[in-house]
C-alpha cells in the first residue's frame, strides 16, 4: 500500500537486477562497475545501493538524462562514454595501470572485483572482461546473443568467471531464502531503495503508436519507462 502505481511499475526489472546482486554480491566500500544506464543498468545501480549502500558504484551512461538518474539512484561516479575513455576512467577509480592493447582497446593490469554488463555488445563485454581483476566477475545482464568481435583471452588470462543472470526466482540472503519480487517489495516499502525519481511516461491505450515510439528512442525522448494509463 506504501507503493504507489509508478513506481510498482519499476518493480519487475528491479527484481531482475535485484536477482543478479543477491547472486553476486558486493562487498562492504568496494568499487563496482555498471556498464549501461537503460531500464536495467539503472535497476542495477538502485539495487546494489539497496543491498550494500557503501559499496561505490561507477555507472557507464551513454545519454545525459540517464546519467542525472544514475547519479539520483546511488551511483557515486558517472562515466560518460561518448565523451570519456571507460578503460581509462575505471583504471584512474581502481588506481591500477591501463595498459594499451594492439587492437585499440585496452587492459587494467588490476581492476574491480565486480562488473555488471547490462549492454552485452562486443565493445561492452570486452571493456567488462577487460576491467576485472584478476579472478573478478562480469554478470551478463544484457540481453546477448552473438556479439562480434569478443576478445575472450582475459577469461584465462585473469580467470575471470562470467555469470550470466536471467530475471527472478528466489535467492538465500543473509540466510534467509525468499522470492526476488518479496525482497524488491520489502525494500521499496522500507525505502531503502527509492525509484520514484524515474517518472513514468503516461499514454493512453489508443497512442500506444506514439508510447512504442518513445520507448524505442531513448536518445532523443529521454524516456525510461513508458506506461499505459487507462
């Protein structure tokens, strides 16, 4: 009752992101690293926050809108990929070396423990398994299929493991087993998770034309979350 429709309506993608933290979970003022800051990867940064507030979240962002929502959910740093070299930016954060590669790209010769891929494009996925440490974590959030052009050696090289993490079920937390959406409600009604700074954009049923439209241009409409109000 403490919920009201907007942001019950945020309730399924954050128990997707909820899931992959409760399976992967941070550590106590650690640095994590969200690459995307659609839908999800902002789920995944109010998630994190929720779960372990002093971890310090770094959240790739593409467009600027989602970044001030990224900032609003939690994320203590903000890097802007179209304007800021990532591999750079997360090694200056990680006070580890950035060490150049042939291709273009680049290593972290340390690197953050945690990386939650929420884009999976074969420039994301290399830049995730690029960053981790040695023995670190990049869970696959983004829908991936067949991205090209992946650069698969730091999963030896480092031994870097790759999780892959698909919407709900129920997790052991604290030593308490209990469904994802329980948990997501639990945390909402306790606010320690806020998502009512992402606003919903209403439309009534008969322009869903014109709703598919602004969900599917993000860059331009600056909308996260699209609903219908009947």
């Amino acid at each position: 009752d403490t919920i009201d429709d907007d942001e019950a309506s945020l309730l399924e993608p954050f128990s997707v992101c909820l899931r992959a933290v409760l399976n992967n979970l941070p550590q106590r003022k650690e640095l994590v690293v969200v690459i995307g800051a659609g839908t999800i990867g902002l789920m995944n940064v109010a998630a994190l926050k929720a779960v372990e507030p002093s971890c310090r979240v770094a959240c790739v962002a593409k467009y600027p809108f989602q970044a001030k929502l990224a900032q609003k959910l939690g994320a203590d740093y903000i890097i802007d990929s179209q304007k800021e070299d990532v591999m750079e930016r997360v090694g200056e954060l990680a006070d580890t070396k950035v060490r150049k590669l042939s291709d273009g790209g680049a290593l972290l010769a340390g690197g953050v423990r945690l990386v939650y891929d929420t884009v999976t494009s074969g420039t994301t996925i290399n830049q995730s398994l690029r960053m981790a440490r040695g023995q670190g974590v990049v869970v696959i959030l983004g829908l991936a299929a067949l991205p090209e052009g992946v650069d698969w050696t730091p999963i030896w090289l480092k031994e870097v493991k790759v999780i892959g993490s698909l919407t709900y079920g129920a997790e052991v937390f604290r030593g308490k087993r209990a469904d994802t959406f329980a948990r997501a409600i639990d945390l909402l009604t306790r606010r320690r998770a806020d998502l009512s700074v992402i606003r919903p954009r209403k439309y009534p049923l008969e322009q869903y034309e014109t709703a598919l439209l602004e969900a599917a241009s993000k860059k331009t409409s600056g909308v996260v979350k699209v609903s219908f109000a009947l």
